[in-house]
C-alpha cells in the first residue's frame, strides 16, 4: 500500500509543477489627443474615437482569454512646457481624470484597476524631440533639460529654472523655435498603457514523466518521505503557485497631483494712464488675460473742470475697448509682460475752452492698431508703454464768448489719420500667480 501511495503522490506534485504559470509582461497603448489648453476629451479629434474604439476592442476581448489577466489601465498624461508650470500640471491631472472617467464609464471597469500618472510638463519628450533637430543649441537646450531642476530655489526663494534658463538660451531664440516647431506636438494630452500579464503553461516531457515515475526501490521510498511530508511538501508548492497570481503585494505608484497642485492662477491688470493723469483727466483701466497670451481690456476717462467766470472749461469723457496680443521671450515667462500689438476702438465728448475760443464735439470716435511694451518694475507693478495709429471721426462745434454768452461759429467734421492713442501706464497686477519674482519680472 504504501509503494503504491508514493507514485501517486509524486505523480500529483508532478502534475502541479507542470501546471504552474510563466507570467509574461505585455502591454496595449494608444495616445490620446487634446486641443491646447483644453482638457475636455473631444472624441473627433485627430481620430480619438477611432484609438479609443480600437483600445476597447481589445480590452474586451481579453475576457475571452483565460491566458491573459490585465493588470492595469495606466493613463500618463502631460501638457507642453509652454505657459504657466502650475497651471500645466493642473491641466495634466484635469485630462487624466477626464479620460479615466470615459474609460471606467465605457469598459464598465473598477476604480481599483487605473492608475493615473499626471506627467506635468512633458521635459522628456522635449528633449527627445530637439534630439532629432540640427539646432546649433540643441545640446545646450537638452543639457538644461537634463541637469537643471524644475525650480532652483535658494532661502527658500525661486532665482532660477530650467524654464527660464531656456527662455534665455541663444537669446530668445530658442524658446521662439520650440514654440514654432515642437511645442504643438507636445499637446498629445495622454498615453494609455493597459499592462497584462500573459500566461504560458510549461509542457511536461514524456520522458521526464516516465523517469520520474518509475517505481523507486523500497528502501529509498521508506527513507525519504512518507506521505504525511509529501501533502505538506505538495502544499508549499501550491503556496508559492498561487503567489504568483497575487497582486497586492505590487507596489502601484500613487497619485499624489491632488496635494501638489495649487489652485489655476489668474492675471487682471488695474491701470492708470499717466499721460492722461499729466493733462488732468482722470481715468482707470482694466485689463484680463485670456490665456495663449490674449488678453482683452477696457478704459474709461473723465473730468470736467469749470470755471464759468473766466471762460475756462476742461471736460471730456469717454472710453476705449482693446484686444492685445503678448509675444516675446518675456511674455512667455508670465502674461501681460513683454511686447504687445492690439485693435483699438474708441469714444468720447468734449468742451474745452481756455479764455477764448472753444470747442464742443458730438460723439466722436476713432479706431486703430497699437504696439507697446509692457515693463515689469516691482513685484505687482509694470509700466506700459505703447503707441496707436489709426482713424479718429466725428462733429465738432466752435464757439466763442460775447457779451457774456457763447456764440457757436461754425461745426466742423474731423477725419484724422494719424496717431490716435498714446499711453505710459501705471499697471497693478492682480490675480493669483500674478506677481513678478523680481524687479524685471524674472521669474
């Protein structure tokens, strides 16, 4: 009897051996595409919903496979590096959970299986990229990109990083050529990476089977095991099997984005025009980025100084509505720096007299295109220059005083071509993130 209980027992062991698994890693991958700036998930776009379908196609038919066990839906989503740091890790955790919560909602899978990696500002597909240009900085660039840290921070202050070490390479110029060329193929948004495991189960030998089954001599048998050693022998092995199928000993990398982020900053701008101020007309400003270095803004003027006695008057009232456009290496450091080119629209009244003849308008009006440079000087302090050329319409009525009343002369039409605006601006910066590190707006 216990001739015959050894074989069997071994012959189990065997069969448990020969059934054990060989986990082989694999994986399935698609790249999903945002516009910029944006985090929503457009599914039209750039053929989203053609990767997608073809990413749940395959996932579900992993369930048919009894050789496959999908470990992990891994979505790694990043921004470009051009723009506001905070605000581009912000977006990168915006789109991966909006593509997480697509791919839960459309696989029917848990919450336990994804695993988000926000990648921030994609530094490392940069470098890759200006690997393959013929750049003549192209080394500098990638050596900053690689040695440089994020932020280089001294008591406990910000005076450098590899942002603002780039924006300076070269002169400007090598910002301008990664926001020319490469930046836009930055904007890809999110890799999906599902990793499974494959298992492939070993074979067994009929020859090793037959050697291993043949019948041992009896002294061998009763001086090795018995079978109490073989059920325990036999129970280990099943032990180590199944720790191989267990999965919570793996370590997934935790999202920690929540505790990083700050909140989106945000950039408005209060100003007073100086020259303005100068000829006595008082006046305020308001200015709101928009974002992609847009920004729109509105100003108004007022005054009205009388002194009826001496035939003085001093009024005029109105406003103008402005859209801007910031470019330069300094407007890529921080919104509402750095050279601007805007449209223009304007409109006013006014009566001005001083001791003799006056003038009174109707509505007048005027339009034009404007540059300036906008200066950084204190931490929440710019200055703005700028000029306006343009066309400047409307009536205007002349008069003079006569025995102590005003006798209109003559109304006169304005068509001016010509310059339309000038402007030297005192600009409070407001907003969340809305401050320059220094004087000169390195940040």
């Amino acid at each position: 009897m216990k001739k015959r209980f050894i074989p069997s027992l071994l012959l189990a062991a065997l069969l448990a051996g020969n059934a054990q698994a060989e986990m082989v890693s694999d994986s399935l991958r698609t790249t999903i595409y945002y516009r910029t700036a944006s985090a929503r998930l457009e599914l039209p776009y750039m053929d989203n919903d053609r990767h997608l379908a073809a990413l749940g196609d395959s996932i579900r038919s992993l369930g048919g496979d009894p050789a496959v066990v999908l470990r992990r839906i891994l979505i790694q989503a990043s921004a470009s590096p051009d723009g506001n740091t905070k605000y581009n890790k912000e977006l990168a955790r915006k789109r991966g959970e909006d593509l997480r919560d697509y791919l839960k909602d459309n696989l029917s899978l848990p919450d336990s299986i994804f695993a988000l990696q926000p990648q921030g500002e994609g530094w490392s597909e940069l470098a890759e990229k200006l690997g393959r240009t013929d750049a003549p900085w192209r080394d500098k660039a990638i050596a900053i990109i690689r040695d440089t840290p994020e932020w280089v921070v001294r008591e406990g202050k910000v005076v450098d990083g590899r942002k603002r070490q780039l924006m300076n390479l070269a002169g400007g110029r090598a910002w301008q050529y990664m926001k020319e060329n490469l930046f836009d193929s930055l904007r890809s948004g999110a890799l999906v990476v599902c990793e499974m495991e494959r298992i492939e189960r070993v074979k067994p030998k009929p020859e090793s089977a037959q050697a291993e089954l043949k019948p041992a001599p009896e002294q061998a048998v009763d001086n090795v095991m018995n079978p109490d050693d073989t059920v325990d022998t036999a129970g280990k092995e099943l032990e180590t099997t199944a720790t191989l199928y267990n999965k919570e000993d793996e370590t997934i990398p935790q999202d920690n984005t929540n505790e990083e982020m700050e909140k989106r900053p945000f950039y408005m701008a209060v100003k007073t025009n100086l020259l303005y101020d100068a000829a006595l007309v008082p006046n305020v400003g308001l200015e709101v980025y928009l974002g992609g270095g847009w920004s729109v803004g509105g100003d108004w003027i007022y005054a009205w100084w009388s002194k009826d006695s001496k035939h003085r008057y001093w009024r005029i009232y109105g406003g103008e509505l402005e859209v801007r456009k910031y470019f330069g290496s300094k407007a890529a450091e921080k919104p509402l720096q750095g050279h601007h080119v805007g449209v223009y629209a304007q409109g006013l009244t006014y009566d001005f007299e001083t001791g003799g003849k006056g003038y009174l308008s109707d509505f007048n009006y005027g339009f034009g295109l404007e540059y300036g440079y906008s200066l950084p000087v204190a931490k929440r302090l710019n200055i703005d220059f700028g000029i306006g050329v343009g066309y400047s319409g409307g009536k205007y009525k002349v008069y003079e005083p006569e025995d102590g009343c005003y006798v209109y002369k003559e109304t006169k039409r304005r068509r001016w071509f010509g310059p339309t605006k000038a402007e030297i601006s005192l600009v409070w910066l407001l907003g969340r993130g809305n401050e320059n590190s220094k004087k000169g707006g390195t940040k």
